[in-house]
C-alpha cells in the first residue's frame, strides 16, 4: 500500500500557524490587563455586557469545531451533498434556541444553566445534569483536539503532540487570564481565520479542478447532488428527514441547553441582544456549512478518477481534505498553515468554550454551594483556578485518546447521546409545568440508559451498506493502481460519524450472526440517538409524575 504524502510543511506554514496562538494569546493577555480589577462573576459571564455581533461570531466559531472542517467535506465526498440539508436543522436549532430556552434563562438571571434545574425541581435533578455535562464535555473536548490533529499529522507530517499540547497551553491560557471576554473576542479572530482558510481552499481547489462548470458536472455524474431523498425509513443514515428532523434534535441537545451556549448569550448586556447573536450566528453556521459543502464537492471532482483513500495514499477518510489542502495548496509556502489554522480555529474556539463553561458550572454548582462566604478575590482566585485544571484535564484527555483506540468512537458519540437525554430534561421543566422531581430524576435515568443502549450497540455492531449506501469511488486514473488493495466502506472515519465506525473485522465477528436488534434497533440512523433519549425522557417523565401523584392538568 502507498502511504506517500501530498506534502509536508515548510517554515512559512509554521509561522503563520503559529501566528494563530500569538493573536489568541495576545487576546487574552489584553482582557487579563484590562479587566484585572472586576469581580469573577464578570470574569464567567464578561460583566453580562457583551454586544451581539462578538457573540454571534464565538458561538459559530464553537459550533464549528475542527471536526466540521475535517469531516463535513470528507462526508459529501463519500456520501453526496444531502450534508447542505444541515441548514434546516440549525435554523430550527436557533429559532428554538433563541425564542424558548434563551429567554427562560437569561430572564432568571442564572450563571450555570443547571442552577435552574435545582430551582424547578431539586438540588439532586441539578448535581446529576452538572456531573453528566462535566464528563462528557471533557471526553469530547478531548477527542476533539486529538482527532484532527491525528489527521493532520499522518498527512502534513504536522507534529502531532506539539498542535496536542500547544492546543492545550495556549486555550488554558487566555481563559485563566481574560476569562469569557477573551474567549469571545478570540473566537470572533478564529471565526475569521476559518472563514479566510476555507475560502483559500475553495478558490484555488476550484480552478485545479477545472472551474466551477466543471466541478457542478462532475459532482451531478457522480451522484454528488441527489440531495433530496424522502425515504421514511429511520434506518437509512442521511435522508432528507433523518437530518431535518433527527439533526434538530441532535444539535438542539447540544446547543439549545448546553452551557457553554447559553453561557455566552446570558453574558449579553440585553436578551435583545442575546437573540440576536443567535441569528446572526445562524448566517455564521450556514456560511461555514456552504464552504464544507463546496469544498467536498471539489475534491470529489479532482479525485472522481483516482480517490486517493482507495488507492492507499491516506489510510483513513478524515485525511481527505488535509491531502487535498497539501495538493493544491502545497507549492505555496504558507497558504498548507492557513488552512491547518483555520482547522486548528475550530479546535481551539470548541476547546476555550469547553473549559469556561467546564469552570463555571463547577464554581456554581459546587464550590459557591459548599463555600457561602467567599470573598470577591478568592472568588476570582478560584474560577481561574479551575480553568487551569479543566484545562490539563482537556489536555490529557486527547493524551488519553491516542491509547484509547475504537473507543475514541464512543467518547465521542457520548456528546450526542448525552444531548438528548437534557434536552428532554429542560423541556420537562419549562414546557410541562406539571412534572415534578421524581419524574424529572426518572426520565433522565430512563433518557441516559435508552441513548447509551442504542448508541454503544450501533458501535458494536455498525450499520450495513444497505442503510449508510456510500456511493462509489473510482482509481481507475491513478498512474500506479494497487490491483491488491481492497476498498471497504465499513471503517468509516469517526469524525464525520462517530457512531458508526468501526474496523472491518470488528464488523465480520459481530455480524456473523444477524439479531433483530443489530438489524433494526441498533441500526437506526445515528441522528436519532438524540431523539431517542429525548423521546424517552419526556415519556417517562410524565409518566413517573402522574404515578407519584403530583400530576395536575
């Protein structure tokens, strides 16, 4: 099999990534300096004066992690562009977002989100939701910093514990000492690079590929843009209705409640303005969804006759759009670091969000709890503190990640299992006023343990061909085919779906013998293990309501 590379990096594009840490730093440095005498409740929420603009620019930053501009691509590529009809669940996502969950918080003044669990309904309700977020934030953070720079690394030759490390220092950094100022305004500078790299890629990818007539034609040819497909079945992985409907449900779990979300639109100076930051943020979403779009239909026009995956130059789909950058952009000295800092914006956008929401909840739920007294100093003390440890968690986490193997699979699926189940438990509280604590306790127990059920047997055993229905790839051009290469379509790359990726002889040993729940249970549509827990946590919450006999209509 050849292994061979694009490309490797030059100085030129070690400098301009390098570029990206200095500004990030440089950002938190100037918030450290400017807001060094303001109380920690305005370090955690920047003195809820923040304006929308910075704001809707950080939450699409954060939203728009390196796992998006490494997998999407990679996704439409492999799979067609039916990825666009993403722009229908995150328009649902933010108008649900902005106009019931939003105004619930921002109105009771809260810092951590989960404060209002506790009062709704108990402090238990609120410790369980907290411990769960903290978990899987620092599992998926982890993974989200390992992941892309594995990639990277086995296609630039990109060192892969310095971005590891580097990564962590540098975010750990200028949250310790700007606080969640910093992390806007340097998501604000990230949310431009992201934009300035996909666009780098866009254009000269395009005019390697033949101009934009040619890629259109190619992509049609290719079945690329057989968008639409209606089909009901909750099996098939991306249709028209598993994404509309099963990727609302999905983002909405780790969006519309999640803490670093909210965290970010309570810090506005007006709910006014914390709405509009979710809408301006929505044109963020689907412009970095049109460029991931575009940009793997342009690979798929410049490989449609020698896809480099099955012809053995990269061993791993996630790696696609890293050996395209190197290829096209590669005879110019700095524009492979552009784009390796536009990846690296979202790694860092997701991972800043992460360790101050991380820190915030546990100020708010834990230690201001256990420690009424605290002065304004220690407060200060102690936020920044905790930044600094969620931030070498985070770190050792994607240490942890490269040991981990198939399981890096699951870490990072638990992010969306997790979603469902507190997005069912928030709307119990706000939309049904007549749930109480012993039904919101019990559907979040019943939500977690359907989720993980359906989400950790689709890991073990992946979904067939007949559901995923990966459309086809051609080495026919290729100068030196390997005739003894044999393409599967079963190992796919746990960026674009983590879920659903395994080895293929993991695949073999357990679906040598057919179960109607491997078929059909463990075979639903990744998009809606949300919904599932969801589902399951509103059911059964009510229910447990009725039965405690506190239900009233």
């Amino acid at each position: 099999m050849d292994n061979k590379r694009a490309g490797t990096f030059v100085s030129w594009d070690y400098v301009v990534f390098a570029c990206l840490f200095v500004v990030s730093s440089g950002i938190g440095v100037f918030f450290a300096v400017k807001e060094r005498k303001n109380p920690s409740a305005d370090f955690l929420v920047g003195g809820r004066q923040m304006t929308f603009g910075p704001v809707a620019l950080s939450l699409t930053a954060s939203f728009m992690s390196a796992v998006t501009v490494l997998g999407a691509p990679s996704d439409v590529y492999r799979f067609g562009a039916s990825f666009i009809i993403f722009g229908v669940a995150y328009t649902f996502v933010v108008i649900a977002t902005a106009e019931l969950f939003v105004p619930v918080f921002y109105r009771s003044r809260i810092t951590s989100t989960y404060e209002y669990l506790e009062l709704r309904f108990c402090r238990g309700v609120r410790v369980a939701a907290t411990l769960i977020y903290i978990v899987q934030t620092i599992l998926y953070t982890g993974v989200v910093v390992y992941a892309p720079a594995l990639a990277l690394n086995q296609v630039t030759g990109f060192n892969l514990w310095g971005s590891i490390f580097a990564t962590g220092v540098v975010c750990t950094f200028y949250c310790t000492l700007g606080g969640l100022k910093a992390v806007v305004w340097t998501d604000a500078f990230q949310m431009v690079v992201m934009v300035v790299g996909f666009l780098t890629v866009l254009v000269q990818g395009t005019q390697r590929a033949g101009g934009v007539a040619s890629v259109w034609d190619v992509a049609n040819k290719g079945n690329r843009l057989d968008v639409f497909d209606f089909d009901f079945s909750p099996l098939r992985r991306h249709t028209f209705w598993t994404i509309s409907v099963g990727g609302t449900f999905t983002w909405l779990g780790i969006y519309g409640v999640n803490q670093s979300t909210i965290q970010r639109c309570i810090s506005c100076r007006t709910e006014t303005h914390a709405r509009l930051a979710l809408y301006f943020n929505l044109l963020g979403l689907l412009t970095i969804l049109v460029c991931a779009v575009s940009s793997g239909l342009i690979m798929y026009a410049f490989y449609t006759h020698c896809d480099p995956w099955t012809a053995g130059s990269i061993t791993a789909p996630d790696q696609l759009m890293p050996y395209f950058v190197m290829e096209v952009l590669g005879e110019f000295p700095g524009l492979p670091g552009l784009f390796v800092a536009c990846a690296f914006s979202g790694t860092l956008s997701t991972v800043a969000a992460s360790i101050n929401a991380l820190a915030t909840v546990t100020y708010e739920d834990f230690v201001k709890q256990c420690c009424t007294n605290l002065s304004t100093k220690a407060s200060g003390w102690i936020s920044k503190g905790l930044c600094v440890v969620f931030g070498v968690a985070c770190t050792m986490m994607a240490v942890t990640a490269s040991y981990m193997g198939g399981i890096v699979q699951a870490a990072l699926s638990i992010h969306g299992m997790c979603g469902g189940p507190m997005l069912g438990l928030f709307s119990l509280g706000i939309i049904f006023p007549w749930t109480n604590s012993q039904g919101a306790a019990g559907g979040l127990i019943v939500g977690i343990a359907l989720s993980f059920w359906v989400g950790i047997g689709a890991f073990i055993y992946p979904a067939q061909e007949i559901h995923t229905r990966p459309l086809s790839l051609s080495v026919d051009g290729c100068l030196q085919p390997n005739s003894s290469i044999t393409h599967t379509t079963h190992d796919l790359t746990f960026i674009t779906n983590p879920i659903m990726s395994t080895s293929p002889s993991t695949f073999l040993i357990f679906n040598a013998v057919p179960s109607p729940l491997a078929d059909h249970w463990y075979a639903i549509s990744y998009l809606y293990y949300s919904a599932v827990g969801f589902t399951a946590t509103i059911t059964a919450g009510l229910l447990i309501s009725f039965l405690t006999g506190t239900f009233h209509l």
